[in-house]
C-alpha cells in the first residue's frame, strides 16, 4: 500500500510540474503544424530558430522571437527564472545538449553524449539494480525453500506471517537484496525522460536538427503518414530495447511478484510502443540510448557475477 502511496504522489509531482511546452496555436485555436515534418510548432521555444520557413511560421503568428537568444549562444540563465521546473531540469539539459552539440557539430550527437553522461554518473544507482537481479537468483533456492514451508500455513496468523517475514529478510540481508533499491533510478528516469522531451520540443536546433536520416523534431506517426517508413526502425528499436532492458532488470522475490512484474512489464512495453509513435525522434534516440546503456551494463554485471562465483 505504502508503495502505491508513493507512486501517486510521485506521478501527481511529475504532471505538476511538467507540462511546459505549450503548442503554437492559429486564430481558430488549431495547433500550428509545419508541412514539410508535420511536427507540432512549440509557442514557448527557449532560442531563435534558423530555418527561414520556421522562422516565417512565427512571425506570421506574431511569435515574438527576435528577443530569443540564438541556440549556439544559449545560456542556462537565458529568458531568466521560469520556474522550478524549467530552470533546474530544462534549461541546463538543453544548455549541456547544445554546448556539446556545437562542438560535435551536430546536435543529435550532443543528445547522445548527454544520454551517456547522465547514465555513467548513474553508474552506482544503476549497478546497484542490476546486481539486485543477479543476488536474487541465488536468494531464490532459499526464498522458494521458505515459500513452500509456509504454503499450507493460515495467512491470518500474524504470528507466523511475522516469523515468514522475518526468515525472508534473514535472506535478503545474506545476500545483500534491498527490493526497494530497483525503485530509485526509475524514479529518477521519469523527470530525466520529461526534461528531455522539453528540451526537443522548445529547442529549435534540435527539433530542426537531423540526425542519421532522421528528423529529430519529428514523429514515427506523422513521418509515416508522409511516406516516411524509414522511421519504423525507430519503433523497433525501441520496442525491443525496452524489452530486453526490463527483461534484464527483473527481480521478482515471490512467484505472486513475478506474476505482478511480467503483467507489468508487457504493460510497460505496449505503453511505451504505442506512445512511441507520436514521440519526437529525438526522444526516441535518448531512450534507446539509455536502454542499450542499461542493456550492456547489466551483461558486464552478470558475467562479472558469474566470474566471482
């Protein structure tokens, strides 16, 4: 109950203060597209675009950007405090992406590198749950072992639901297991995965930007609506980094949670498939980034777990 508590209130702080990006808007309240990427025009952009088509879609609808500063001269305190939200998430990712972007001379690089940095000073938080998979599997004999002695035993006796308990954490402490510990970094992952879509959406060198053939601002299902079916390749990949890295991450401590965590998980992966297609590009580069990242690590973890036994 304590764990479903602290989702809701996790997920109510999230939609609070996300949200940012407001959708520029024609007189007839209809959402300003550009036809060449079909992307959605964001009103409340952080910099100056430099395509002359985007910049004339703005002026058109008296956006004023001339006071925006230019991308490549971005600054975290840029356009001053806008909130919590924005000046401690957005505004220095989208600083750190650009800064590198510029040097990489292409953005889409920059996105990647900033995926890669963030998850390599994660590295402790992130070991820590991959290793919780591991330690389970050779808690599991043991855990199986106390299952079947309490089976046939009455779930209503407080007395010997405490003495199970007590047993089940004796193995956890053995073999070093914190159930909760496999939270934090998905906690983390969610205003990450937020920030970035902010930065996509309000940075026009990145949403203008291509990167491999694809446009960074644009998405599987309007690119696909143009013709566009190279941008598949993005649903797969996502899709299948998704699953392999909860796949990885699995650690069930009873056969009622394993239940629990493989509904959870086909849940996720649908979820994630069908939001995939009207996710910018970009965001889905960041994600499969942040997967393979996850994906590698917990295989050097694991082969580094069987090494040590």
């Amino acid at each position: 109950m304590k764990k479903k508590k602290l989702a809701i209130i996790l997920a109510a702080l999230i939609f609070t203060v996300t949200g940012c990006t407001q959708n520029l808007k024609d007189d007839e309240n209809k959402v300003v597209t550009y036809d060449k990427t079909g992307q959605t025009i964001t009103e409340n952009i952080l910099c100056r675009p430099t395509n002359e088509d985007v910049i004339k879609i703005y002026k058109d609808h008296k956006v004023d950007i001339d006071k925006l500063p230019e991308c490549s001269e971005f600054k975290i305190t840029s356009g001053g405090y806008e909130g919590l939200w924005t000046s401690i998430f957005v505004k220095p990712l989208a600083w750190l992406i650009l800064t590198i972007g510029k040097f990489l001379q292409n953005y889409g690089f920059g996105l990647i590198i900033v995926s890669l940095l963030i998850r390599i000073v994660m590295i402790p938080i992130t070991k820590k749950t991959a290793m919780q998979s591991e330690n389970m599997k050779k808690a599991q004999p043991a855990i199986d072992k106390i299952e079947k002695k309490y089976k046939n035993k009455p779930k209503d006796d407080k007395d010997v639901m405490m003495q199970k308990t007590q047993e089940t954490l004796a193995v956890y402490k053995k073999y070093n297991i914190n159930p909760m510990s496999g939270c934090l970094f998905s906690f983390l992952q969610i205003p990450l995965f937020f920030a970035f879509l902010e930065a996509v959406n309000r940075v026009p060198a990145l949403f203008e930007e291509t990167f491999i053939g694809f446009h960074l601002g644009t998405t599987p299902i309007v690119a696909m609506t143009k013709g566009q079916y190279i941008y598949v390749i993005l649903l797969i990949i996502t899709i299948a980094t998704t699953y392999f890295s909860f796949k990885l991450n699995a650690t069930a401590t009873s056969p009622d949670q394993e239940k629990q965590m493989k509904f959870m998980t086909r849940f996720m992966i649908i979820f994630i498939a069908i939001a995939s297609f009207s996710l910018p590009a970009g965001i889905a580069i960041y994600w499969n980034t942040t997967n393979l990242f996850t994906i590698l690590q917990n295989l050097w973890v694991k082969r580094s777990s069987k090494e040590n036994n």
